[in-house]
C-alpha cells in the first residue's frame, strides 16, 4: 500500500471513529450485527489476499489486521454518514450498504474460489485483470468510503500479485483501474472536505446559539423561556461537530441551561406570591366598590363625588396585576356585578347621568340603524367608507352601562358584519364601483391641472375648493392606488397654493411701501391743522386725500390706525375752516353777483346740504375703500368666504347708499342754479311748482 493510501486510510478512521463517537447513541446498526459482518468480511478477504502465493503471506496478514480495523470503522462510517443527511434517507443508505456488502463479500468469495481454480490450471491473464476492473467500477460509484478503500487496496494487492502484466492490453486495464482510483480517492476526499466544512458550519451555529443563550441569562431575561425553548431545539438538531470543542461546548450549555432552569423556578415562586397579593388587593377595591353603592341612595348626595371616587377604584383595580387563574373569572364576575349595580342605582337617582346615558343611547340608536340601512345600499363601495365613520362616531357616541353597552354593540356589530358579508358576496361589484370612482378622480386631477396655471387667484382658489368637494363626494377607489391618486390630486392643489402665496407675500411687501407713504401724507395732513389760511389749507387737503386714496392697500394690522388718524386730521382741517363763519363771505358774494336776498339764503342752505352730502358721499367712498382692503385678508376657507361675503354686501349697500347720495347733491345743484337764475325765493318757487 502506498504512503498517500495508508495517509488517507488514517484519515477515514480518525475521521469515522469520531462521527461514530459523537454520535454513538444513535447509531443504527446494531453492534452483534456489525461485529459478525465484519468477521464475515475479514474471513473473505483473507481468502481473496492469499491466491496461493506463498511470499503473499506475510503482506496477506498485515492486510487482514487492516481490512479488519477498516471494516468496522466502515460500518460505524456508514451510520454516521446516513446521520448527517436527511431522516428519511438513512434508513436506504444504511439499506444500500448492507445489500452492497452482502454483494461484495459474496463476489470476493467467488473469485476466491475461481482463483484457486485458475491456479490449478493456467489463469486467463486478460480475463484475470478485466474481473478485477469491473470490480473495481461496481465499488468507485459507491458511498461507503471506508469499505470501498479497503477493497480497492485488496484489488490493488490482487493486481500486484497477478499474472504476467507485459501485454499492452494488460497495462491498459491496469493503467485504467489506477485512474478509476484515483477518480474514488479524489471524490472521497471532497466529501470529507464537505464533512469538515459542515462540521465547522455546526461549530459556529452552536457557538452562536450558545452566545444567544449567554446574553439571555447575562441579562437576566428569567421570562424567555419561549425563547430559550428555540434555542434548544435548534442546539439539538444540530449533530456532527469537531469532538473536543463539541464536548466543551455541550458542557457550557448545560450549565448556562441549567442556570436558567433554577432562576426560572425562583420566577416562579415569586409570580405565583405576587398574585396572591393581587388577590388581596383586589378583593380589597371591591369591598370599597360595594360599600359606595347603597350611598347612592342617600338624600343629598353629591353624585359627581361618589362618581369621582367609584372611578378611581375601578383604575386602581386595572393597575393591579394578575391574580390566579383558579380565581380570576370569579373576581371578574363580582367587579361587573358591582359597576352594573352602581350604575343601575345612580341611573335611578342621578337625573344628569341619566340624561347623558339617553343621549349616549339615542346616538348609537341611530348608528345601529344607519349600519342596518347599508346592507341595502346599492353603491357598496361608498357604504364601506360609510362603515369605517360609523365605527369612529360609535367610540365617540359616549359610554353606556356594560349592559346596555353589550346589548347595542352586539346590534351594530351585527349590521356591520352582515354588510360585510355583502360586501365579500359582491366583491366584483365592489371592484366595478370603485373603478369608477378612480375614472372621475382622474378627470378630477386633470382639472386641478389646468387650474392651477391660473393668476387670478380669487377663482382659482373658488375652483380648487370645488375640485376638492366633488372629491370627497365621488366614493373610495381601489386601495392599493388610493395613497398615488391623493398625492397626484394634492400636488397640483399644492402648486397653485404655493404660486398665491408667493403672489400674496409679495403684495405684503407692496403693502409696507404703501404705509410708509401713507405716513407721510398723515404728517402733511397734520401740518396743515394748524396752516395760516385754513381754506388754503382745505384745497392742499383735497389733493393729499386724493394721493392717499391712490397708494393702495396697507398691512392688515395697521390699516384702522392708519384711517383713524387720517379721518382726525382730516377733520381738524375742515373744523377749522367751518369755525371761519364764511356764510358772510359767501352772502356778500352772491350779493355782488345781483342774487336777491331771499335767494341767497336758499342757495346757502343748499351748498350747506350739498357740503354734507360731499362729505358722507366721501365717508361712504371711503368705507367701501376700507371694504374692499379688508376683503383681501381673509384667507380663502369656509370661514373666510363667509367674512368676505359679508364685506361685499357691506360694499353693495353703501356703493347704493352713494349713488343715492350723488342723486340728491345733483339735485342740490340743479337748485342752487335755479335760484341763481330766477333770483326768486325757494318758497314761492316752490308754490309755482305745486
């Protein structure tokens, strides 16, 4: 035998003794069966070694003590090889062997015979080698390592000790049992180069399982026990291991499993003490529960403070613990018992709890009967985003006793569920509607699309709001696509919202430049209060009012303290140029210009007349200025539309209230001439006319 088969044969029985000790236990061969095949085999191969030749002797024997070590470490090799694959295959690995050996040592014991016939009579040298060839191809596509390289080596021995090996024909049969050898040896050690591999896998599994196991009990986690169960079923299934550190890692996993056991009891004991103590607590709420219920029935009882009091008992109850299991139903049974009585009795004499309880039961009343109305809904994709609201307004409807609660929620449960199972029954019809819906939400966004190109945003926000309410009245769309179409649709509402306030955060700006100049022509009114010359002063007034008036919009917040001082020193100005007394003046005017003295007094009395009606005319003009302002700073919500609307009709009214007062001023003027023409009296004017 050469040095590279005596290599790897030491290889297969360290390798085979070490799988068949760590896995003795479960070994499936039975030992007496093992031990009278490998005595079988080891007799047979005797045989086959010696083929008459007497210097063979020697070799013959040492190669029985190898055949005979082999063959056991074999059997034991092909246990240990069916443990490492499936459970299902071990049985036909282990099946296959027997048949193949039973095979093998039952062809070696014919060509013992047939040999000892041949050497009798002259062997076929040919015939002889090409037995031994085709041997060899029945053993190399075998698994069972240990025997095959056994027989192999008895094959090899056969092909030293043989006949005559001149012949072309003969080296070639030689020449192609060494490849089909080697063929075996390379694949033999592939697959104990697997087997190592799977082996250090195993390591690092159990070296990870055993960390696992170890920050388990470092922190102290006494309650994983699920947890801890995992790891050993996965720590068990795991079998072939390199012997010394397999050993010394099961040997650590029994002490930390062990260690978790005993904390595991200690938990135990201390959860079953602490819900005794819970027990007691508990107990101990509910005496006080049920000596507060016949204070109900006291004269003069504040039932907000015996309310108080109840509900702090049943949170107490809830943060107390568990209690034990034999006894938790009937402590349940008696905490029900005592809310129902309290609130039974507190319903009987609390005319504000019982008003609030009809309330809270009118409401789910009417939801058990809108949830019973959906069933017949023909629209059942718009029914179910009606389920989900009723659902939200049940948790807001207000509790009820747990009676009554039990008995409204089992109605409204029973309507929903049975819509429900419409629902799944028409789930086509279901898909059908909600496509619909996804074709009007489309057409929806196309809109918005084409809106928010807009600059006039006073109606692109008119339209935006409508866009949004056609929205939520088309019904739900397919889920999956619902999020996508949301975020489509709210994107272009987005850009538009996004380009006015860009639009308005300018205008502000603009709005600060106006006040500022605005200032300033306060500050000239203010000087002119006290000019020289008051009717001087009125004419300079006029132009400043009217340069004012074209400035524009200022900031919201400053834009009544701008008018109020603008209305005062307006106001200074014309009061002082009223205190001058120029009915004189304007008298000795009309008088120069031939006006009779009856007349002139009319046509005083009507510039008067004239005079405040310019002046409400220009108060009135200016509060539609003011209105018209204030419009543009409300936002565009259901609240902003409702102030801008009362603005407008505030506009309307006085933009009337103006024109009115325009008509009358004509009229005054178109007097004032009269008079100025006829120089005759308004009264005889007047009698002429009737």
């Amino acid at each position: 035998m050469s040095n590279l088969e005596q290599k790897n044969n030491e290889s297969e029985k360290e390798e085979v003794t070490e799988t068949a000790v760590a896995n003795s236990e479960e070994t499936v061969t039975e030992e007496p069966e093992a031990e009278e095949a490998v005595e079988e085999h080891t007799e047979e191969a005797k045989a086959t070694v010696k083929v008459e030749e007497p210097e063979a002797v020697d070799a013959s024997e040492q190669k029985e003590e190898q055949v005979e070590e082999s063959a056991e470490a074999g059997t034991q090799s092909a246990d240990t090889e069916a443990e490492a694959e499936e459970t299902e295959e071990v049985a036909e690995t282990e099946d296959a062997d027997e048949v193949v050996t039973e095979q093998t040592l039952a062809e070696a014991s014919e060509e013992t015979d047939e040999t000892g016939e041949d050497a009798e009579e002259a062997p076929d040298t040919l015939e002889y080698y090409q037995s031994i060839l085709e041997r060899a191809k029945e053993l190399v596509v075998q698994t069972d390592w240990t025997f095959v390289t056994t027989e192999l080596a008895n094959l090899a021995q056969n092909i030293a000790e043989g006949p005559d090996t001149s012949s072309d024909e003969t080296k070639a049969l030689i020449e192609t049992f060494e490849e089909l050898r080697e063929e075996f040896e390379q694949k033999k050690q592939a697959h104990y180069d697997e087997l190592n591999k799977k082996k250090a896998e195993n390591l690092e599994k159990k070296k990870e399982l055993l960390e696992s196991l170890t920050e388990i009990i470092s922190e102290k986690k006494w309650t994983a026990t699920q947890q801890v169960n995992q790891i050993k079923g996965k720590w068990e299934s795991v079998k072939l291991l390199p012997r010394e550190e397999g050993e010394a890692l099961d040997e650590r996993f029994k002490e930390l499993i062990g260690e978790f056991e005993d904390h595991k009891v200690d938990r135990l004991v201390k959860k079953l003490q602490k819900e005794e103590e819970n027990l007691e607590l508990k107990l101990l709420v509910l005496d006080k529960m049920e000596a507060l219920i016949p204070k109900l029935e006291e004269k003069g009882i504040d039932f907000s403070e015996l309310n108080d009091r109840f509900n702090k008992l049943l949170t107490q109850w809830r943060k107390i613990g568990r209690v034990p299991s034999d006894k938790n139903q009937a402590l349940w049974d008696r905490y029900n018992a005592a809310q129902d009585k309290f609130n039974e009795v507190r319903f009987k004499h609390d005319k504000q709890y019982r008003n609030q309880i009809e309330k809270a039961l009118s409401k789910k009343k009417k939801l058990v009967k809108q949830a019973e109305a959906l069933v017949d809904k023909e629209n059942i994709a718009k029914a179910a985003r009606k389920v989900n609201k009723l659902h939200k307004a049940w948790k807001k409807a207000g509790n009820l006793p747990q009676k009554e609660e039990n008995e409204m929620w089992d109605k409204f449960k029973a309507a929903t569920d049975a819509f429900n199972d419409k629902k799944s029954e028409n789930i086509d019809v279901l898909r059908e509607q909600e496509e619909k819906n996804l074709e009007k939400k489309f057409k929806l966004i196309e809109k918005a699309g084409e809106v928010k190109g807009t600059d006039d945003f006073d109606q692109g926000h008119k339209e935006m709001q409508n866009l949004m309410d056609q929205w939520k009245k088309i019904g739900p769309v397919p889920r999956k696509k619902s999020s996508k179409i949301w975020k489509k649709f709210k994107g272009e509402m987005d850009e538009f919202y996004d380009r006015r306030r860009e639009f308005f955060k300018s205008r502000r700006k603009d709005q600060k430049k106006n006040l500022e100049k605005k200032k300033e022509i306060l500050k000239k009114l203010e000087e002119l209060g006290s000019h020289e010359d008051p009717a001087a002063a009125v004419e300079e007034a006029k132009k400043l009012q009217a340069e004012f008036k074209d400035i524009g919009y200022v900031p919201i917040k400053m834009k009544n303290k701008v008018w109020k001082e603008y209305r005062e020193a307006c106001d200074v100005i014309y009061e002082r140029y009223r205190a001058l007394g120029s009915d004189l003046g304007r008298e000795r005017k009309l008088a120069s210009q031939g006006v009779d003295p009856s007349a002139r007094k009319e046509i005083i009395k009507h510039e008067r007349k004239a005079s405040k009606l310019k002046k409400e005319i220009s108060s009135l003009e200016s509060e539609v200025i003011q209105y018209e302002e204030a419009k543009t700073y409300f936002k565009p919500t259901n609240k902003g539309n409702k102030l801008r609307d009362e603005l407008q009709e505030k506009i309307d009214k006085a933009s009337s209230a103006v024109e009115k007062k325009k008509d009358q001023l004509y009229e005054s003027y178109k007097k004032i001439d009269q008079l100025k023409d006829a120089g005759e009296p308004e009264e005889e004017a007047t009698d002429e006319e009737e």
